[in-house]
C-alpha cells in the first residue's frame, strides 16, 4: 500500500535537486555529504540514506575538539553543492560568513588514488571497477563512486551559465584540504545569521528568520509552488546552540524553538543539523543532564561525536592511534515508520548497536566500525614495546604474582588470563 | 503474535480496549520510544469502530496515517467516519502567524482541531492558565460534538508526549490541573485516557527548578492513572533481537482483579511488534 502512495507522489510532483526518496518508506531525503565507501560504515548509511526532510538532527558536540564542527560542514557544503538553499546560524564566529569560506571543496578523483590513504587505494581501485559497470545506473546508488565525481566537477564550472539543466548530485567526495571557491560561494543560496546580532531573544528571531526563507522561496510543501519556480530543498545548519553566547528569557525558549521547528519542518522542503556543546551542561561525561536530554527527546536524530583528545582516560589508550574518537548514535530518525529505515537499509544491524569510532585524515573524516586492536598472538599477550598503558597492565598482572582472576600460582600463563 | 500477545497480558475486558473511566500511563526514555504502544492503542479503538481524539504534540497527522496503514488501518478513512478526530498540536503551537496550518492543502487530511497559544510568552503563570484551559475547550468541543449523547461513546483521549507542554514552559500545576480536567470529561462519556510521557532514570539533575517540576508531574500522572505502562532500553544494553522492555503495573488506584503485572521484553518490527517473556527472544530459542 505505501508504495502505491509513492509512485503516484513522484508522479505528481519533481522531487527537488539533490534530494531522493528512500527505498524503504518514501521519504524525501538529503545527504549529510560525508564521504562514502562501500568498505566503511558511514553516517549515511547509519541513518539509514539520509537525513528525513521535515526532520531534525541533532549532533553532540565534542570536547576540546571540533569534529562536529566539520560534520556540519560536509552538511552544508553538500548543500551548496546539491544546489539546495543553505540557511547557517551560528554565535561562535564573529561574521557565520566565516564558516562558510571554511568550507572544503569537491575532492577531484585523479588527486586521491596515491594519496596519504595508501590502505584504501586497493579498495578505490576495485570500486571503481564495479562503479563503472553501473555508471549507467545514474540515481540509484548506494555509495558514491569515484567516477561520477569528475562529471560532477565538470558540472560544477558549467554550472554558472545554466544552473537548472543539468542534475545536481545527491553526494559527493569532499577533499578537506581544499577549501571553497569564492565564487561558488558568491553564487550559492546562502542565508547567514549572526546569532550575535540576534536581539534577546535569539531562539524567537532565528525561528522568524527561517519562516521567512520557508516562505519567500516556497519551500512549504502545503502549498503549490508558482509555475516558474523549481521546488529546491532548504538545509539549515545551527551551530552550537545553547552555548553561552545565545540569548533567552526564559530556559525553555529552546524547547519552544525545538518544538516549533520541527512542526515547521514537517511541513517544509527542509531538513536541519543542530551542534550542541552538550558537556557544557553535564558535570560527568557518562550522565547527560535533563536539560540536554529534555533537548535530545524534541529532535528526530541523536548522534554524539566523542573526541579521545577530550578526555584523558582515553587520550592515551592504544586505540587513540586508530581512531580518533568515538561516535554514538542514541536515537534515529522514524518519521512515518514504526523503526527507523537503517534497521533495514544497513549493512549494519541497528545503529545504536555498533561500536562506532571515526578518523580524520588530512583529506577526509570518516566513520567506521570500531574494533580494538589487536594485541599480539595469544603467546606474547601484552608484551612488546607498545603504548605506556599496555606496559603498565602487563606489570601489573605479571603471572608470576598469581594475581590474575582464575590463575593458580606456579601454572603456566593462562593466555585468557585478565 | 505481535500485538496480541501485548493485549493478553494486558487482558483488558472486552475486546481489548482501554477499559471504561481509566487511564493509561506510558512512560519511555530516549533509548526505547512508546510510539509503538500509541499506535497500537488507535489501531485497536478505530477496528472496533470507536471514537479516539489524538492530541498530536509531537508528531504530524501523516506520521499516524503511514504507520496506521502499516498496522492494517485507513486513518484517513477513519476520519471522514467520525471515528478519529486529529488534534494537531505541532505545528502552531507557538507561532503567533499560524500561516501553516491554514494553508493545509487537500492532499493531507484537515486536522480537526489546532491548538495555539497566541500569547508570546507562557512563563507567565497567568497566561499559561489560560491557553491550557482554551486547549481544554478544543478537546472538550471536539468530543462534545462528536458524542451528541453521552452513555456509552467509549471514547478514548490520547495525548502523543504530554512531555512536550512541561518542557515548553508550562506550569507544572497547570498541566496536571489540565489532565484531571481531560479525566473528568473521559469519565463522564465513558471513556479512557492514554498520556504518554519521557521519564528518563539515566540522566543528572541539571537545574533544581527543572528537576522537581518532572519529579511532580511523574509522580502525579502515576498517581491518577491505574495503568503504568513503562518503556525502557535493556539495562545490559543494545541487542539485536531485543528492542527494550515493557512493564506492566498496577497505578495506586487499580483495584481490578484481573490485571496482572508482568514485564515483557519486545521487538519494534515493521508493520507489527513482537513481545515475548523475557529471555524468550527468537535468538535464544
């Protein structure tokens, strides 16, 4: 029955540039624009194609490091690229304009095979193989491949003269030591507000300020675009909410505006990412407060991006090597469906359920399954010059002190001995 | 399977609807939503053709319409028979211009009812009072006029995250004045009253303020229902086969002899939810 509804859906109306439906409910997505690799699990792929228009993300930020930073901005800049209108608020950069010149650039393809990321070249060189085989196949992908992303580039420069002829992607590969053109920049539906400049109430004005771009460009989905304007999709982008520098009367004022964006989003060609400093409120990092929980409930998507730099029990562990931080996902997105579509899309059994790590190269960030690294054979368990941390274990469960759990003094090494 | 093994350990009399003048209490957390029990309970009053009044906080009509047709239920068909009245009290709760909801176009079905607060600030205990006892006079009027008489309509309230109005700002007191308010009109058409409401045991205090408001509006919603119903993650973590788990008990006025308290873990599947006694899951049998 649902996807009867659907067919007669795209029938009726274009879905906007940049965005497509799910094949698992029909929901109009668009994409968070993180790299994608069939190898690695992805954000994406987590939230199982996309982030839901009509939706709300919402993203825990890191300790002492800006990881979620840069996930809001392979947000944004997979906006400008998809074409679709970018709406950023932020109160931590004196011009938002900033952030946005911040942004990284569309990674061109030929640059990346011999690049730093030697371990992945193998596996590029087979996608490629397999990418081209279905090259034919234009929307339907579940990774982006290499191969579309020169096309792309070549569609970009193009772009200037006719801006609506040619298909807007729905994800690309951004390369982070690249940095925006400027004149991409100027041409890109932008909307920046200053939260600084933002009278007392700040919540209540950026709301008034996206209603407005809802409305003058016709992103309501209730009502009939005029016949000459192509329906585009709005990505709005909040960084740091409820940090210090915004202003309220009241503390509720942000579930107000939680509450009241969503019900606006819902009816929009809209989807919004929100960064939050959550461990300004929290004295302990493993208890979230009620007040960023009261926040995480009026959102569609919890995710939590945990940097190993932020705190010192895991800054020297071993697997800070790999990994530079966790990633947690604590709720997802089920707009119009009873579990979330990753449930089913995945490669994954349910987001909530992985150990999560990410990594962040020179070129790109990605997101990963986390394993614990091997420690050796089963023989030379936790000997060999490694991290100060495994030196310290192994002095102290020396098996000659018999101090293990389950070992007899005078036995042999126990090789699953702890 | 599925949903009915929920209704027989909930084993309410006659065809498994909320019995007459009770209320249920729905609790979940953040790791595991009692969406699934909301929908439920709708698709249970609308087969046996009764009437239910949703107070939608914190989704829209659509999200109940595609979840609906899952479970086996035209909600949109429901409606144009009187059976479902649809309040929506997302989408222009706190806008003043409210230029949304009017602008509804035929493709999504008219919300019978939306609920606004014009006021530009509800801190005020004054005005707080007052946009709850209007939402009062909508509930009220949607029900009154849907039930010209008033013996046995069994008609069934349910609010979608009552949560959301304690959040935004309202008094505390206010709100639970609001519920009993919503009782009494249940009872006197014979019908029954479902909140669903986050209680989450993992998190710290944050302000003082905040945290007694929730510890009040908990204990008083417990006290005045004699259903609890209550969702959480598993306590040893995430599992494939296990979504979370369900407590039935007993609210401190059930007196009913029937009722059994039991705990149940469960699976959110597709179109239906599977409960099974707990360590029953399909990987362990």
């Amino acid at each position: 029955m649902s996807s009867f509804k659907k067919r007669v859906q795209t029938k009726q109306t274009k879905i906007p540039q940049g965005t497509r439906l799910s094949p698992y409910n029909g929901q109009l997505l668009i994409s968070t624009g993180l790299y994608l690799d069939f190898y690695k699990i992805i954000f994406k792929h987590i939230l199982g194609g996309g982030i839901p228009i009509g939706s709300v993300l919402l993203i825990k930020e890191d300790r002492h490091t800006e990881y979620a930073r840069l996930l809001l901005k392979y947000f944004l800049v997979q906006g400008i690229v998809s074409g679709h209108h970018v709406l950023l608020s932020t109160a931590e950069e004196r011009e938002p304009k900033n952030f946005i010149m911040g942004l990284p650039w569309l990674s061109n393809e030929s640059d990346d095979i011999g690049a730093e990321d030697d371990d992945n070249t193998i596996e590029l060189e087979e996608k490629m193989t397999i990418a081209w085989r279905y090259k034919g196949l234009k929307k339907f992908e579940s990774s982006v491949k290499s191969k579309p992303n020169l096309l792309l580039n070549k569609q970009i420069s193009s772009n200037e003269t006719n801006p609506h002829q040619i298909e807007k992607p729905f994800c690309s590969t951004f390369d982070l030591t690249k940095s925006i053109p400027q004149h991409i920049m100027d041409n890109a539906l932008l909307t920046l507000v200053n939260v600084n400049e933002l009278n007392e109430n700040s919540y209540h004005t950026l709301l008034d300020r996206i209603r407005n771009v809802i409305e003058e460009n016709h992103l309501n989905s209730l009502l009939v675009p005029p016949s000459n304007v192509e329906r585009n999709a709005l990505r709005i982008g909040i960084h740091s909410i409820a940090s210090p520098s915004w202003q309220s009367r009241s503390s509720h004022d942000i579930f107000a505006f939680l509450h009241a964006l969503r019900g606006l989003l819902r009816f929009s060609f809209g989807a919004a990412v929100i960064t939050i400093p959550a461990y300004l409120y929290s004295s302990s990092s493993s208890e979230p407060c009620s007040f960023i929980r009261r926040i995480e409930h009026m959102c569609d998507a919890v995710v939590e991006v945990e940097s190993f730099a932020g705190s010192p029990a895991t800054n020297n562990a071993i697997y800070s090597a790999t990994y530079h931080g966790l990633f947690h996902v604590h709720k997802l997105p089920t707009l119009n469906s009873l579990i979330s579509s990753s449930t089913k899309l995945s490669v994954l059994s349910s987001g909530s359920g992985n150990n999560l790590g990410f990594k962040l190269r020179r070129k790109k960030f990605t997101i990963e399954t986390f394993h614990l690294p091997p420690e050796g054979g089963v023989n030379e368990r936790r000997v060999g010059p490694e991290t100060n941390k495994s030196v310290k274990k192994d002095d102290k469960n020396k098996p000659g002190i018999g101090s293990g759990c389950g070992s007899i003094p005078g036995r042999n090494v126990d090789p699953y001995d702890f | 399977m599925g949903y009915a093994s929920l209704d027989a350990s909930l084993s309410f009399p006659d065809d498994n609807l909320p019995p007459n003048k009770r209320s249920i209490l729905i609790t979940d957390t953040l790791s595991a939503s009692g969406n699934f029990l909301i929908h439920h309970f709708i698709v249970n009053q609308v087969k046996s053709d009764k009437h239910v009044v949703l107070v939608g906080l914190s989704q829209i009509f659509n999200h109940y319409l595609t979840i609906g047709r899952k479970l086996g239920v035209n909600l949109t068909l429901a409606t144009q028979k009187g059976l479902l009245s649809f309040i929506d009290g997302l989408t222009s709760l706190y806008s003043q211009t409210d230029g949304f909801s009017k602008s509804t176009s035929t493709t999504i079905t008219i919300p019978t009812a939306v609920l606004t607060c014009t006021a530009s600030s509800i801190s005020n205990s004054q005005t707080s009072k007052e946009i709850l006892q209007n939402f009062y006079k909508v509930i009220k009027q949607t029900i009154v006029a849907r039930h010209s008489s008033i013996d046995d309509s069994r008609v069934c309230l349910i609010f979608d995250d009552l949560s959301i109005l304690l959040y935004a700002g309202f008094n505390v007191r206010d709100i639970l004045e609001f519920v009993k308010a919503c009782r009494m009109l249940i009872e006197k058409y014979n019908g029954s009253l479902i909140i669903l409401i986050h209680a989450d045991e993992d998190v710290s205090p944050s302000s003082f303020d905040d945290e007694l408001d929730q510890e009040i509006f908990l204990k008083l919603l417990i006290y005045q229902s004699e259903y609890l119903l209550s969702v959480r993650g598993l306590g040893s973590g995430f599992s494939r086969d296990v979504s979370g788990e369900i407590t039935m008990a007993r609210g401190p006025k059930n007196q009913d002899k029937w009722f059994r308290p039991s705990t149940l873990h469960y699976k959110v599947l597709d179109n239906n939810v599977q409960f099974f006694a707990k360590g029953f899951s399909q990987g362990v049998l």
